[in-house]
C-alpha cells in the first residue's frame, strides 16, 4: 500500500431500510455495488423507520427515501463514495424515477 493510499479515508456508508416495505433486497443491492467498486468502504444495512430508505457517506445524509419517496439512483451514491474515499465533499442524489405507483 502506497503512503497516499494509507493516508486516504475510509467512506462509511450507512444505510436504513424498512423492513415492513421489503427494501432489503435493495439496500443489498446497494451495498454490493458499493463494495464491488469501492472495496474499502464500510457499508452497513441496517432496519430502521418504516418507510425509511435513508443513506448516509460518514454521518452526511445524502439521500432520504421519507423526504422524497424515491430510491437514490445508485450510481450517485457510488460517485459520493468515491468522493468521501478521496477527502471531497459529498451532495445529495437524485431519486430513481418513481414507475410503479399507482394512486387510487
């Protein structure tokens, strides 16, 4: 390992899913792509509010499915971790457009 490369932070990536709304398929989801193109990133899914699908990069929230009722879009998420692994600041991503609802 480089000097650069120990000097570097570690992203945690945390991310709440609700159980109740059966989003842990995408929270593993999620967090395997992360880990797949980040590997030193710390992603932990965890079950938490109802209706919650919220992601936060070392304690910044960056997407709340209780705020938008959207799912992040994926690649976002993965950018800002790779923006946190380099010492940058991270934002808010855009929501996955919402296709399957349906209002009666």
């Amino acid at each position: 390992m480089s000097e650069g490369e120990a000097a570097r932070p570690k992203p945690r990536v945390d991310i709440e899913y609700c159980n109740v709304c059966n989003s842990k398929p995408q929270c593993l989801e999620l967090a395997a792509l992360i880990r797949e193109q980040i590997p030193e990133a710390e992603v932990v899914c965890r079950t938490g509010r109802r209706g919650s699908f919220e992601v936060q990069i070392n304690d910044t929230l960056v997407h709340s499915k209780l705020g938008s009722l959207a799912f992040p879009r994926y690649e976002e998420v993965v950018q800002n971790v790779r923006k946190a692994r380099d010492g940058l600041p991270v934002a808010r991503v855009a929501e996955q457009p919402i296709t399957d609802c349906v209002l009666q």
